[in-house]
C-alpha cells in the first residue's frame, strides 16, 4: 500500500522499524493510561504485517507519530474480514480528521487484500466517537454487547462502569451506509432513555421508531458523577437489549452541540 499524503502534510503509511512500534505502544499508554490491560504489545504490531493485518501510523511533516491504526486479518462466514481492534490519535492532532484518514488507508490497504468487510467496536456513550463511526465513516452497527470486555481493563477513560459496546460493520467494495435521521419520524418517535434513566414507563412502547438519548459529553460526566453517569448507560443498556433483538436496528445517530445527543432506531 502507497504512502498517502494529506493537505496539512501528514503522511500515512505501515509502521516501519521498533522506534515506531514502541511509540504506539505509548500512544495507547498516553490514551488509556499505563495501567491499561488490554494494550497491544509491540510484536503483535509486527505479527500483523507480517500476515495481512494492519499497523499504521499517522506521521506529522517532522516524522513525530500522531496517531495509529492496528488490525488483523481472518475469516468469517467463510469471508475474508478484517477486525479493527484500535485507533488512537494524540491530543495535539485530534479534531483534524487523522484517525478518519486512518481508517479509510486501512479500508484501501483491505480492499488490495481481498477484504469483504471490515468489523470494530466502540462505545455507544461516547457521542464523538459514534459521530465518526456512523455519521462520517457509515458503518452500520450490527450488535450491542454488553460489557464485552469486561467490566474492568485499568483505564481511566472505560471507568468501573463496563464496557458495553456496538459492532459494527463497513462494507469494503461498497459505499458507506449514510445515516441521515428522518426529522419527522426523529420529532415523533417516543424517547425510551435519557436525562440520566429511563425515560419510558414499563413496558417499553411498540413504536415504529424510538429515540435513546446519550451524554453530550459522557467522559466528563463520569469523571465528574459516577452515579448519573451509571443511570444513563443502564437505561440505554436495558433500551438496545430491548429493541435491537426485536428487529429495530440503528438508522441514525443525531449529535447535538446545544444539549445531548441521540440514536434513532426504527423497524421496517
């Protein structure tokens, strides 16, 4: 895979050499702090290029790394896809689209492999993050998982809280989904969680559509009020457990710079 170049003169290229394994290993130190169990060695890095994976960083103009993607390569289904298993950008890059570069050098560098779709978790409570995911990169989300790795990996951004998850799919020969709420049916649809509980008496309503409500700012909000904090992810953990086996799947994800943010889901 080339070297890719973007407008401010960052480059994007395969991890080359220790020097640079080793300072993605302190980028997820720096990112999820030292005590942070679930860390990818440094020969997992090399382990990866070696059969199909993915370790890539993101490097400033004067060669200092910014930011990294790593994943493996496998089979599902009897297809060939790929597991994104971390993306990492350093405080003094964030907001300039680098870990959006990242994924899409990671899609093109799967597409060359024969890749059919490409699979990450991330936490729905963190609205920045599923604002990447779903609104600019398109993947869809495919499960929710509660506490999937556990309810403790050492990290001061996962807290004591667990770490519910969605998994979510990107098609790599294909377009992105593109998850632009309907505002009728969005102004419409009941909100089932939200405001730090649940909103919606029991039992949950059989709408067409439904809103779950998120902080605006989820790790402030459980640096700050661990037990608010914990009202919000068990209302919209009992909500995604109630509604995603029934058929309703994710058709929206709406930020909101003004007040909190919110999923939309709707059944066919």
């Amino acid at each position: 895979m080339q070297n890719v170049t973007l407008g401010d003169g960052t480059v994007i290229r395969d991890l080359a050499g220790q020097q640079e394994i080793a300072d993605a290993v302190r980028i997820q130190e720096e990112t999820w702090g030292k005590g942070f169990t679930e860390r990818v060695p440094g020969a997992m890095f090399i382990i990866a290029q070696k059969i199909g994976g993915v370790a890539a960083g993101a490097f400033s103009p004067q060669g200092r790394l910014l930011g990294f993607v790593f994943g493996l390569t496998g089979v599902r289904n009897g297809q060939l896809v790929h597991w994104s298993d971390m993306l990492a950008v350093r405080p003094e890059a964030q907001g300039r689209h680098v870990g959006e570069a990242l994924k899409h050098w990671q899609r093109d560098c799967c597409r060359e492999r024969g890749v059919v779709t490409i699979y990450w978790t991330f936490d729905p409570f963190v609205a920045r993050n599923a604002h990447l995911n779903l609104n600019r990169l398109g993947a869809c989300v495919e499960e929710f998982v509660p506490n999937m790795y556990g309810a403790f990996t050492n990290s001061r951004i996962h807290g004591a809280l667990g770490t519910d998850r969605f998994i979510v799919a990107w098609p790599v020969n294909a377009e992105p989904a593109l998850h632009r709420p309907d505002r009728a049916v969005l102004a419409g649809a009941p909100i089932v969680a939200g405001s730090g509980g649940r909103v919606a008496s029991a039992p949950f309503p059989d709408a067409r559509a439904v809103v779950i409500r998120i902080p605006r700012d989820y790790e402030a909000l459980l640096s700050g009020d661990v037990g608010h904090a914990k009202a919000w992810r068990e209302a919209a953990r009992d909500a995604f457990l109630h509604y995603l086996p029934l058929g309703y799947r994710v058709s929206a994800f709406v930020p909101d710079p003004a007040g909190d943010a919110a999923y939309l889901l709707t059944r066919d």
